[in-house]
C-alpha cells in the first residue's frame, strides 16, 4: 500500500513537481531520523527510471551517508529493471509473443561424471545472455516461417520436427521480424554451455531443482507419450520453464567430449558430424532429464522429440 502511495505522488499536475519531490527523497536520505532515511529510500525505489539521474548525481556526494545509500538504490533500482523480460511481439495484433530473461554472466561446474562424453570442468561465462522463458512454441514458430511441421498440433505445444538447419531458417527470419523489438541483439541458439548453466540456474545438483527425484514432475514432463503446453510446470530459479523434459532443444555447438581443464565462453568443437541437443524429451526416463545429461543428432535430422529455445545476446 505505501509503494503505491508513493508511485501516487510521482503524478502531480505539474511536471516540474516531481523533479522538487525526487531532490527532496534524495536530500532526505542524509536526514537525522533512520525513518525519514527509510523512507526516502523506499520514495526513491518505487520512483524507479526517473529516480535514476538524481541517484547518480547523489552517489558523487562529499556526505559520505547520502553517497552510500544512493549507490545502494542505484543498484537496486538498475537490478530490477535488468531482471524485468524482454518481450517480442511476432504478429500484428501482438497475440503471439515471445518472453527472455536475462541470465547473468558467471562461473560454473558444466559436467557430470556419469555421463560419457562430460566430464565436469569449470566454465566461465563473460557475457549475459537473454534466453526464452519458454520452449518455442508452434504458435510462435509458424508467425515467423508461416508454417508448423510439427506432429502433435496445438498452439501452445512446442514446435517440433525441426532440425537444426530448420532453426536456423528461423532465427534468421526471426532476426529480421522482430530487429527494431530485439534493440541490437541477435536472436540465436545457445551454446551448451549457456544452456546448461540458465538450466541449473546457480545449483549444483542433478536438476535444476537439487537431487530428490521426487520433485521431478513438478518441473517436467518425462515418461509421457506425447508434448505438453509449454509453461505449465515450475520454472527453475531464474524463470524458465520446461528446462527438463517435453522436447529436446537444439544448442549451436558441433557436438563432441568435453576438453579437459577451466574454459572461457566455450563454443565447442570447430567442426564434426552431430549438431548438440539438451533437456530431453516427453518419452525417457528421470536420470536422462539431468541438466548435463546431452543428446546429439545430424543437423538435418528432424524428429517429434526436437525442438528448440531461443537465445539472443
């Protein structure tokens, strides 16, 4: 109720009002009274953008309490919008839309030692990347190429009987449907490296969720004998769904075993025979949902279990 109260009073009559309000949260912050600092921190949060000019000219102060607290907000006000996702809109009347978060750059163990061919090493990322909230759903895949291959029909139901080379077609036109909504990124296929890590989204056990298989079926879609809606399930902890389960997903990487020793933005092998999938699909069992567990598949191969999430950096 006070947040709203105070996004309330950033809508005066005049506009210079606000400006006179937003110095005053900021001169408050150096107030005598911990409340009146609270509160005017709490003014300057809900304020958001608009609060941000007068945070950074605050953060210069020679009083040592203001500079702190406005690098504070600063930073909190810029998390949150950095965290709020990108949408695409991929038809006219903008029903059919497509949702990215950001996933931040970081360090991670990529690997799993019962699995042949990945062997865990640790893997730094430099760079965020924005992935799909979803799997690519039929809907989304046939505003941009006009068509749906897929075998199991249903606008809400991932696309699949796509190759790798398919996808390719499809960001491709994707990129140049939606250039002005993507602000200078370019939409792709992750890497498996940046699929794995936006999977396991900061854990280190056999899911994204930990190790009790139990909890499985709350996340995915496995043993079943056809796809699902996507999204219905829980999202992992940075907000995507169906990481486990329903179809595989193409990656960029030529697939092949992992080279030993720490890496820096890997992007696999230069060349080879199979093009990378991840996730699994609505037709296996647990162990083979695990967030290092990798499939892989000629680039022209086009199955019901293949689909693909997009990436854009």
């Amino acid at each position: 109720m006070r947040a709203l109260m105070v996004l309330a009073m950033l809508a005066p009559q005049e506009a210079g009002q606000d400006e006179k309000r937003l110095q005053e949260w900021i001169e408050q912050l150096g107030a005598d009274a911990i409340e009146d600092r609270e509160k005017a921190e709490e003014a300057l949060k809900a304020a958001g953008e608009k609060a941000i000019p007068f945070l950074k000219k605050a953060a210069e102060s020679t009083d040592a309490e203001v500079k702190v607290r406005a690098e504070g907000i600063l930073i909190a006000i810029t998390w949150t919008i950095g965290r709020q996702p990108i949408t695409i809109y991929l038809d006219a009347d903008k029903k059919v839309k497509m949702e990215f978060v950001r996933i931040p750059a970081g360090t991670f163990t990529m690997g799993d030692k019962e699995f042949e061919g990945a062997t865990p090493r640790e893997v730094t990322l430099t760079k965020d990347t924005w992935m799909q909230t979803t799997e690519t759903t039929q809907a989304q895949w046939e505003a941009v190429m006009g068509k749906n291959p897929s075998h199991f029909k249903g606008v809400d139901l991932p696309v699949e009987t796509v190759s790798w080379e398919d996808c390719q077609e499809f960001l491709k036109k994707l990129n140049e449907k939606a250039k002005d909504q993507l602000k200078g990124k370019a939409a792709k296929l992750p890497s498996e490296a940046e699929w794995e890590y936006a999977c396991r989204a900061g854990e280190k056990g056999k899911w994204c969720f930990g190790d009790d298989e139990k909890k499985l079926g709350d996340y995915a879609w496995y043993w079943e004998t056809a796809t699902h809606a996507v999204g219905q399930k829980k999202p992992n902890a940075w907000g995507l769904y169906d990481m486990h389960g329903n179809v595989w997903e193409w990656c960029e990487d030529w697939c092949g075993e992992y080279p030993s020793g720490a890496v820096t933005d890997p992007t696999g092998p230069a060349k080879g025979v199979d093009r990378c999938l991840r996730g699994r699909s609505w037709g296996v069992g647990d162990v083979f949902t695990r967030s290092a567990d990798r499939g892989r598949y000629l680039p022209t191969g086009r199955d019901n279990i293949g689909g693909l999430r997009v990436a854009s950096r």
